[in-house]
C-alpha cells in the first residue's frame, strides 16, 4: 500500500480512460464466458485485448501473480487463478481485472451467472451489487471511510449475508493499491474524510454464509470458511461533491449479457 495520491481533474479523466478500457475488457469476456470453457481461456482473451488497445494487465506480475485476471468460481472470494477447469451451468464466476493506461491504472470486478444459478446465489449477486452502489452513494466530499463500509455492511447483513473483513477496497490510480483503505465494514463518522481528487476502488466481497474465509497456500485464492459461495462487484470512483463520479462502467458488460439472454 503506497501513499494517498490526490488527483486532478486532468488525471481523473486519465484514470477514468484506464477504468473504461477494464469494463471493455470484462464485456469481451461476458461476450464468451458459458459454460465448457475454461477461465484459462478468459484469462487469455483479456490479455490480448488490453495489450491490443496499448494498455498492461495491471495484474499480471503483481505481487507475482500468474495471470491477467483473478478468476473466482463460487466459494472463491478473489484472487482465484484462471485453470483448465470448465465452467459448469449454476457457477458464479468473479472476475476480476485491472489495466495500466497512460502511466494510470483502472480496477474493476464484475460476477457473472452461468445459466441457471439457484435462487441463494441470484439473491447474493443482487444484494453484493446493492451494496457497491450503497457504498458508492456515500463516497462524496466530507463523507468519511466508515460512512462506505457501514452502508456496505448493513445492506449485506440484513439479508443475512456474510461481509469479508480480511480483505478490502484501495485508493487506485498512479499505483494498483493506494492509501486509503476501504473496508466494507464501519462505522458511521469514523475514518479518514473523503476530499475532491480521492479516486477509490469500492468493492464489497459479501458471502452467502459465514463471513469467515480460508486463505490458500498458493498464496493467492481465498474461499469462504464454509464453502457456500460468494460474490464480488467493484467500481474505480472518483470522489466529489453531493455525487461520486464512477469511472468504470457495468453497463457495458451488462449490454452484452442482454443481447445473450
């Protein structure tokens, strides 16, 4: 985690590039991800997609990780590794993905239902993205940290859902990980205040059960404790006054899930 980066308007609009090229990337893979394929496969797909449009896999080398995407079936919470595994109808699968443009990065997530998922894992999609735009709502000038993860939190709680606390959202644009960081857990007028030139990664990792999660040994993947599954959405924000500006957009993804119902 590096320090907090204030931007300009000008950066803003270079990240929001960088976050715009993420949602493409995610709607080539809504385009083909079914199941019988492998997220191996997706993995691929997306590099060459951002490396045809001049960007970095943001991911790709990070830390070490093996891929361009992190991969994330069912109780897979995030950082799940693209395999040779074929999707199966009723999965849901987290993908999530992350360029450099420009010397800017964009982060974005995105779950996606393969066919017909059971009721318990349609609800979990449905509440985890309530809960992004409930967090987003509260990402505005003289709002604080706590404000974001209490109304995360209490949107998943009350649908009885469990909200992952080891892991969290980021401040995100001249590093993949910047100062502050967003829980989707707190409380009310706690935390750091949010001031214009703020650019956050919100990103609820909400589970259908126990909030616990289970770290692997390849370093990377976390599962849910009690393998029930789980789902993750996220947004690259950037924070302003009465309403927050998102930089990364779902209705490109979702524009091409529609045309495939």
């Amino acid at each position: 985690m590096s320090k907090l980066y204030y931007k300009s308007s000008e950066e803003i609009e270079l990240i929001r590039e960088a976050a715009l090229l993420v949602s493409k990337t995610l709607a080539e893979v809504a385009k083909v991800i079914r199941p019988g394929i492998t997220t191996l496969s997706l993995d691929k797909l997306a590099y060459e997609f951002i490396q045809d449009h001049k960007a970095v896999p943001a991911f790709l080398n990070y830390g070490g990780f093996p891929y361009s995407l992190c991969i994330s079936p069912n109780e897979q919470v995030v950082h799940g590794f693209p395999n040779d595994h074929l999707i199966q109808e009723g999965d849901l699968i987290s993908v999530d993905c992350g360029v450099v443009l420009n010397n800017y990065f964009g982060d974005s997530a995105y779950t996606f239902s393969i066919g017909e998922v059971s009721p318990e894992k349609q609800e979990l999609c449905k509440v985890t993205k309530e809960c992004l735009f409930k967090g987003i709502e509260k990402a505005v000038v003289g709002m604080r940290v706590g404000d974001i993860g209490y109304a995360v939190q209490e949107h998943a709680e009350n649908h009885g859902f469990g909200v992952v606390k080891e892991l969290v959202g980021h401040g995100v644009g001249k590093e993949l990980h910047e100062k502050p960081n967003i829980p989707n857990y707190g409380k009310r007028g706690s935390g750091m205040k949010l001031e214009e030139g703020m650019v956050i990664a919100i990103e609820p990792m909400i589970n259908a059960g126990k909030a616990g999660v289970k770290f692997w040994a390849d370093g990377w993947t976390v599962t849910s404790v009690d393998k029930k599954p789980s789902a993750h959405f996220e947004h690259t924000v950037a924070i302003k006054k009465g309403k927050a500006d998102i930089l990364s957009d779902f209705s490109l993804i979702e524009e091409v899930l529609n045309k495939k119902k």
